[in-house]
C-alpha cells in the first residue's frame, strides 16, 4: 500500500476522502475529534503545494440534498485547525464543485458537500455507484484514501473512487492499519479486551475471534446483561437481545475451555428510569449485586466492585484494546464504570489502543488526554471489522 510519501502532489489537484462524520448540535460542533484526525494528512498535501479537495459523509441522509447533515460546520472547523481559509462548495459533483475545484491554486484547500446527498454514494449497483464515482473523479488527478471511518463500507469514494486515480494511503489511515496489526500479529501478552456498548449482536463477530486471540476479556455496557441472562441471572428491564442468549452460552463455553478469562460485572448501578441526558439531572441509582437485579430496574453502569475487578485485570496487560463504554457515560451518574477502565489504561504499562466511536466520545468528554493512550481510533466499526478478519472494501482498493 503506497502512502501520500509515494505520489508527486505539487501543483496536483488531490482528492482527499477524509472522515468528517462528527456530531452536531444543530451547526455546533460537538466532538471534532475526527477533523483533528485527518487535519496532519491535509496539511502535509499543502505544504507540498497540492489543490486540495476533500470530501467526507455525516450522518445518514438519504441521498438527497437536507441541511442538518452539511458539512459547512465541518468545513469552518478544518480551516481553523490548519489556520488557513477552505473554501465549501454546496453541491458534491455539482456547478458549485467543479468551480470551487478548478479555482484552487497550489497549496489551497476545498471540502465538497456531503458525499451521501448523492445517492450514487452508496448504492448498492455497481454502474450507479461506478458513475458517480466517475464524476467524483473528474475533479481530481490523484486520490488519498485517510477517512479510517468508513473503509469497511463499499460506497463510491471509498471502494470505486481510488480505482480511477493514481491512490495511496494517507498518514491516518497507514497509523490506524499498523495499529491494528499489533493486535492481531505477534501481540503482546497478556492481550486484555474491554468490551461495552449497548448490543452484545454487534459485537458477536468480534468476540468470536478474540477468543482465539486474547487471554482475557472483559465485558461491559449494555452488552453484559446478555450475558448474565445467560448465565441465569435476572436482568429486570435491563437491554436485554434474548435471541442471542444461545450465542452467549457458546463463546462463555468457548473461552473456558481455551483457558480465556472471560469477566462479567459482579454489581451494577441500577434505576427504574433511563436518565436525562439533556438536563443531567441527578438519577440516584441503586447498587446492586450482578445476580439480583431487581425485576423492575435497569442495568445502566458497572458498580464500584466491578471498576475495581476490571483495573485489576488490565492493570498486568501487555496490550489492550477497548471498544465500548462501560454504562451511560453521557450522564455523570453512570459515567464510572468508563471512567474507571479508561483510567485503569493510563494507569498500566500496556499499548493501549482505544477502538473509535463511543469509546473516543468518551475519552473526550471525561476529560482524559488523548495523547496518553497508545492510539484513539477514528474507526469503531472499521477496527471491529478488521479484527474480526473480514476484508475492508476502502484497504483492499487502496492495495497495489
């Protein structure tokens, strides 16, 4: 796989497939995690005199024109971290794209509007997917693939976009691949996983791996109460995917008998009422032991017991990788449990890797450095997938 060190960009328009996906409130910016991410890529391309043009998704339009997913916000935002003006065009591949695009000069930067108002983006027909990625193209002269966030996608810019131009790797996405090849090639033991995050079902392909890789897990999140059902706990109204209870039994099976210390919370906090996440206002859970639940409470964080028996079990790890929270982070009452497990990263000697998407959030609104773990990925569901051994549609056409 070429990187962006490979291709000539001087005086070169280069179209950039970034991932700009990040939550807004209203135009607000909340977490610009991922605009920080990708800033050194794009900044490295001006520095070496390229026209710049980057595009990304946010959100989920239906690949037609709605302004709460513009990606305006996103493109303020990326001027201010490279300190320099990027101009915006309205449209993807549109009169507004093809100007703004042919009036750059060197060392210039564009973002092009949301690449899914465009239904082509993510078609799943080839010719439809293939002929907006051939306008895509004719905007460009070579293609750096840097959005981690969206390469296990088949869409347009990611999978069909660098077939038509000369491509690498930008320095995002060759961090993030190198990355998780320690994970998964001649890993550092005691190799300890956390994983949280509301389903058990998104995570089943992944556990079913890393139980033939790790020497530990850890289990959290909505995701435990799964499992505690299938170990014949009651759960109350807990998150409950009954129909993966069988699932739950096998790997708990699996990993006992692989030697695979496979940990599930001994207490939780527990309330009859979801919290306000809004107002956060104060929720007084009750604690309870993990095998009673009551009928008519909910599951929502892992209880102080837990924090403590999950530090313990990362605090001798040679590697680790966490993927999800641990409770309902977003509110300061049930924020605990993923306080702990991310300090418990800071406090070990362990290459840390913190897998994207809830757990990054996370990390950011704790408050923790970011710079204090070994690497905060960009990619939840990329990382999962790649650890899950699948094939990523946006690596393999970055290939030679």
């Amino acid at each position: 796989m070429k990187t962006i060190d490979d291709l000539q960009v001087a005086g070169r328009r280069v179209f950039v497939r970034a991932d700009l996906n990040v939550p807004l409130d209203g135009t607000t910016i909340t977490d610009d995690g991922r605009i920080r991410a990708v800033a050194p890529t794009i900044a490295k391309l001006v520095e070496r005199g390229a026209k710049v043009i980057v595009a990304s998704h946010l959100g989920r339009p239906k690949g037609a024109p709605d302004p709460a997913f513009s990606l305006a916000p996103a493109a303020r935002r990326l001027g201010e971290i490279l300190g320099q003006d990027v101009a915006f065009a309205t449209d993807t591949v549109g009169e507004s794209a093809r100007s703004v695009t042919a009036g750059l000069t060197d060392g210039q930067v564009a973002v092009l509007e949301n690449l899914r108002f465009n239904a082509g983006e993510t078609s799943k027909d080839d010719a439809e997917r293939g002929a907006f990625a051939d306008q895509l193209a004719a905007l460009a002269e070579l293609y750096v693939g840097d959005g981690f966030g969206a390469v296990h996608r088949k869409h347009a810019s990611v999978y069909d976009l660098p077939q038509r131009l000369p491509h690498a790797a930008g320095d995002l996405i060759a961090t993030e691949v190198g990355v998780l090849k320690k994970l998964t090639q001649d890993v550092k033991r005691p190799y300890v996983v956390a994983l949280g995050g509301a389903k058990v079902s998104d995570k089943l392909a992944v556990i079913d791996q890393l139980i033939e890789k790790a020497d530990r897990i850890l289990v959290g999140g909505g995701m435990a109460y799964t499992f505690l059902k299938a170990k014949g706990h009651e759960v109350g109204i807990s998150l409950l995917q009954e129909d993966q209870v069988p699932a739950c039994l096998e790997y708990l099976a699996r990993a006992e008998k692989r030697g695979v210390e496979f940990v599930l919370p001994v207490d939780v906090l527990v309330s009859a009422e979801f919290p306000d996440l809004k107002t956060k206002a104060p929720a007084h859970p009750d604690i309870v032991a993990a095998d009673a639940i009551p009928a008519d409470k909910e599951g929502l964080d892992i209880g102080p017991k837990t924090r403590e028996l999950y530090a313990s079990k990362l605090a001798d790890a040679a590697t680790v990788f966490w993927n999800g929270p641990m409770g309902v982070f977003e509110h300061p009452d049930y924020a605990g449990g993923t306080k702990a497990v991310a300090q418990a990263l800071l406090d070990s000697d362990a290459f840390t890797v913190v897998g994207g998407g809830d757990s990054a959030a996370a990390v950011r609104l704790l408050g923790f450095d970011e710079n204090a773990f070994g690497h905060i990925s960009t990619g939840g569901g990329a990382s999962l997938e790649y650890l899950e051994g699948k094939t990523l549609p946006g690596l393999a056409a970055l290939e030679d």
